[in-house]
C-alpha cells in the first residue's frame, strides 16, 4: 500500500462522516501479515522523475499523486490496483481493474 494512497484514504476520512470507523477498517487491513507500507524514497524519485517526464513530453499530465503512486508501483515491480483513467498514460505502470 503506497503511503501516498493512506493520505488521500485519510483525507476522505476526514472529510465524511465516518471518520473512526473507516480508520478502524483501514488498521484491521494495514495490520493483515501480507500488507506492508511503501514509503518514498530516493529511488522512487528516480522513478517519478522518469514518469513525470514521459508524461509532459507526451503531453498528458496526470495528478501529482498519481505519479508518485506509479513510482512506487515501477520502483516494487508492483500492479495498482485501480479503476482511474489516469494510470492509461503510463505504459510502464502495470494495472489490475477494480
């Protein structure tokens, strides 16, 4: 799970109206033996400066987080598991639809 992701859960959390239950759920699963936490690092600014750059030349930007998450996912060898558009503009990313 990238970090990037637990901040944009965390800020839905904080804008809804069940904020302490859907923490309590994301704990359970942070807490399963087969979930680990992705932090950034320098090798996966390497990744993001590579992405981001095969990104402005082929003119399709995406949201900065978005780009860090592939990061992450090119840097583990890891799919993102995700049904947002966004990730189309990057070959590089493996992708499982949800």
């Amino acid at each position: 799970m990238p970090v990037i992701v637990l901040g944009e859960l965390r800020y839905g959390f904080e804008k809804g109206t069940k904020g302490s239950e859907n923490e309590a759920k994301l704990t359970t699963f942070l807490n399963h033996p087969h979930v680990s936490v992705l932090n950034v690092g320098e090798t996966t600014s390497q990744c993001f400066a590579k992405l981001k750059h095969y990104l402005s030349k082929a003119g399709t930007p995406i949201p900065e987080n978005d780009v860090w998450i592939s990061a992450l996912s090119v840097e583990h060898g890891l799919a993102v598991v995700t049904g947002d558009s966004h990730f189309d503009f990057l070959p590089q990313v493996a992708r499982v639809l949800d």
